[in-house]
C-alpha cells in the first residue's frame, strides 16, 4: 500500500490518530485515576491531625515542645509508615518533626492550602513537602491552640519518602499493564476494523481508477466492460456510470476521427495520383507547341499555361509527399551524410534564382569531415524547403547562409536569413498544412504553403524537431540537430 494511494493518506493519518488517542486516553485515565485516588486519600485522612491533636494531652494543651513530642512522633510514623508529622507555627515555620534535620530542605512552608483544608474546599488539596523544594503533597492538618488562640498547625504528610519509594517501585504493575494492554488491543481492533470499512469504500474508486488508466494506456481503444463494485456507494456508481458513457462516446468519437482522417489521405492520394497522368499529358503538349510555334501569336498564353502546369505539379507532388508522411509509410534510410556538401549542392539549385534576386548563399564551414547521420534524399528534401522558403522572404542584398555547429554528439544545423522575418502571432502556426504567414512571398514557382509542413514531418521521422526564431525586418533562423557519425552504430 503506497502512501500516495487513496487508501494510504487515510490509513497514515489513522494510524497517527490512533497512537495519538491511545497514549492520551492512558494518559487522561492516569491522572484521573490519580485525581480519584488522592481525592479518597485526603478524606479518609481529613481528621487524622485532630485525632493526633485529641490522642495527645501536650498538644491540647498547646504544649509543642520538641522534647516531648518527637518521641511520641517517631512512635505515629512507625505505626504509619506513610504519614510524616510536622508542628508549625502560625506563620507555617517548622518547629517539632522526627525526621533527622538533615532530610528538611525548607523550614518553612506555605499555609494558604492548609488553611483552605480546614474550611473544607474541594479535595485534593496539596500543600509544600518539607523533604523538598519543590514537590507538594497531600497532607492532613489541624489548628493547635492555646489559651483559646491558635499557636500553629499539626501537619501530617499523607505519602512520605517511604510511600513514595513504594509507589515508584511499583508504578508501573502487572494491573497498569494490562490496562495499557487493553487499550492497545482495543484500538487495533477498531483500526483495523475501520481500515477494513475505508478499504471496502475505496476498492471501487481504484477499480474506476484502474479503468481509466486502462482506456489512455490502449490510447483510447479499448472499452472497459467492467461493473460498479457490489460495495460502491450509489454517488461512486453514478460515476461508474457517467465515465462508462463518456468512455463509449470518446471511443466512437476517435473512430470516426481516424476513419475520417484515414478516408481523407486516400483521397488525396487518390485524387493527386489520378491528376499526375493528365497533368503530364498537358504539359507535354504545351512544350511541344512551344517548340513548333515559338514565334507565334498567343505564344505567351501558352507560356503562361505552362507555368501554371509546372506549378500545379509541383503541388501534387507535395500533397502525395505529405500524404505519404501522414500515413507513417515512408522508410528512413539512414547513413553517414557530409552535410556541408550536401548543403552546397542545395545551394547550387539556387544559385541562378539567388543572383538574380541579389541575395547571397553561403555554407560555414566547408568541412567535408561534419557528418551526421540521416536518409540523405529525406535531409536535402529538408533543406531545398528551407532554402526556398528563405529565398522568398528574402529582399535584394540580403543573405541567407546554413550553419553547422558540432554539440555533444549533434550536428545543429541552422538555416538563417537576414530577409522580413515572420510576425509574432504567425511563427506558431508557420508548420502547419496550407497556412501562410500574413507576409508571405511567392517566388516565382508559387507557394502552396505545405513546404515547412513537409520539413516538420521528415524531421519527425528522424526524431528531432525543429525550432525556428524571427525579427521582423531582421531575418529568420530555422534549426534541428541529427546525432553525428561518431554516434552512428550501423543499426539505425
């Protein structure tokens, strides 16, 4: 049982609670049971002064002299064992004891309590044990008097030093024991017995628990068919319930979807490959009456008919590729790849589109030796749609230049212009099928807006993203990274 599950964070804090009210139950009981005992103590005892005081003709004389009452004295502790008896005066000093003077710590003690037990207040009342400074015990006292005035006290200590010895030798006996014993069984059981009641609550929770997790580990696939719980409170059973349709819904939901999704790729596929035929048939015919009729009227129409086909092909072929990628068919080969060649003979296509637009291309550094490694046609497919997107947003005299930059096992490469850039509120969206920035160029071949889309899937079949920053008027820079040929192990 995890102290994270549900069952965990109510039995811990029952197990605290448990020890908690145990110790302090025992604890209640003891000073209670103390509480009642010294109560009993002092009222079977509340007249043993007096009856010292009526048993001894010096005393009711107001005799208190200490030659002769410490013998009679010695002789009541030997009979009681337990009481130790004192005289005072009226100001609480000590005058007349047994003990040996050795043992007095204070000769003088207060007489607040002992006047409040001769008025009779509630019992237990506790007053300054001689043999110490700071313990109080409880006692029995009487006034003495003389002549009709009061000359002190007879004090008589109810548990000396030797009840006090026995008391501690036998504070904690078979009976306290057993009591503590009892206690403690009694609380296991009921803890036990409440673990039980929250396990039988809980156990349907889990199994809801247990359910949902199963329907997003089998991505949605799998229907639960289980039952409420026999146990399940009728609240828990409306949840049962409640997720049972929700599950059936989100199940039906994502069947469609993905039936939609997967007749959608057919389709496009079907219809792109369905216009590749006639598409060639067309533009071959407007090539050959180009050649035969170079110099004839509406030769420019042609021309532009022409244009139109290349640039509608060019769409088919990249609606196929994107289709393709969306239906995971597409196979990596992958292989050592020297970049930086690679990323010249990219920028070789370029080159006669680049001068005409006064922008320039470069490579840094030419190492041959930076490999990583990728499916080289799937790498150069990457880079040709990069470079052209940056050609677009490019303006005369700028530049656009791919960086290699070996890192930890990674080639980053970075393809970065000093073109437009991409507004703020666009870059997220930039990846997206057919979506064009707000700033968007077509070159002279078009723009479909599914070139960075394209990227964003070859790359993710290479496991590695791509991440793109931009400032207005300042330039764009798209970046990724591809393991190097030194992490390269011949099974990829």
């Amino acid at each position: 049982m995890s102290h994270r599950s549900l069952l965990g964070q109510i039995t811990f804090p029952l197990i605290i609670l448990f020890v908690t009210m145990t110790a302090g139950l025992f604890f209640i009981y003891c000073a209670i049971t103390d509480t009642n005992s010294a109560r009993v103590e002092q009222t079977l005892h509340k007249n043993l002064a007096q009856q010292i005081i009526h048993y001894s003709e010096g005393l009711q004389q107001g005799d208190i002299s200490r030659t002769a009452l410490k013998p009679a004295f010695h002789s009541l502790m030997l009979l009681g064992p337990s009481y130790e008896i004192y005289i005072t005066d009226n100001q609480g000093k000590l005058l007349v004891y047994a003990a040996e003077s050795s043992k007095i710590k204070r000769d003088t003690i207060n007489i607040k309590p002992l006047d409040s037990f001769i008025k009779g207040v509630n019992y237990p009342i506790y007053a300054d044990n001689p043999r110490s400074l700071d313990q109080q015990k409880l006692f029995s006292t009487a006034p003495i008097f003389k002549d009709h005035q009061q000359i002190g006290y007879v004090f008589v200590i109810l548990g000396g030093d030797k009840y006090d010895s026995i008391v501690n030798n036998l504070a904690f006996d078979s009976d306290m024991y057993k009591l503590l014993a009892a206690l403690v069984i009694f609380f296991a059981l009921a803890f036990a017995l409440l673990v039980f009641i929250f396990a039988r609550l809980v156990r349907p929770i889990i199994q809801l628990d247990q359910d949902i997790t199963n329907f997003v580990k089998n991505d949605f696939t799998t229907v639960s068919t289980s039952t409420p719980h026999q146990y399940a409170a009728n609240e828990i059973i409306n949840l049962h319930n409640n997720f049972s349709s929700l599950e059936n819904k989100i199940h039906k939901q994502l069947t469609q979807i993905k039936s939609t999704e997967q007749l959608r790729r057919e389709m496009l596929s079907h219809i792109s490959h369905d216009l590749k035929t006639p598409l060639a048939s067309l533009k071959g015919y407007l090539e050959t009456w180009l050649i035969q009729h170079p110099e004839a009227a509406g030769s420019d129409f042609i021309q532009v008919a022409q244009k139109n086909a290349n640039q509608l092909q060019r769409l088919v072929e990249q609606i196929i590729e994107l289709a393709q990628l969306d239906s995971n068919t597409v196979s990596l080969y992958q292989e050592p790849v020297a970049v930086a060649e690679l990323a010249q003979d990219v920028l070789n296509k370029f080159q006669l589109q680049a001068q005409q637009k006064d922008i320039t291309l470069s490579v840094e550094p030419k190492d041959p030796s930076l490999q990583a490694i990728a499916d080289i046609a799937k790498l150069e497919r990457v880079l040709t749609n990069l470079v052209d997107n940056a050609l677009r947003h490019c303006r005369p005299g700028d530049s656009i230049k791919i960086q290699l930059q070996p890192k930890d096992n990674q080639l980053i490469i970075s393809i970065a212009d000093s073109g437009m850039g991409i507004p703020k509120e666009d870059v997220a969206h930039i990846f997206d099928a057919h979506f064009r920035a707000k700033n968007t160029v077509n070159g002279p071949q078009g723009n479909s807006g599914l070139g960075l889309a394209i990227v964003a899937k070859l790359l993710s079949l290479h496991h590695t993203k791509i991440s793109v920053s931009s400032v207005l008027s300042q330039g764009t820079t798209f970046s990724f990274s591809l393991p190097t040929s030194g992490a390269y192990n011949g099974s990829m």
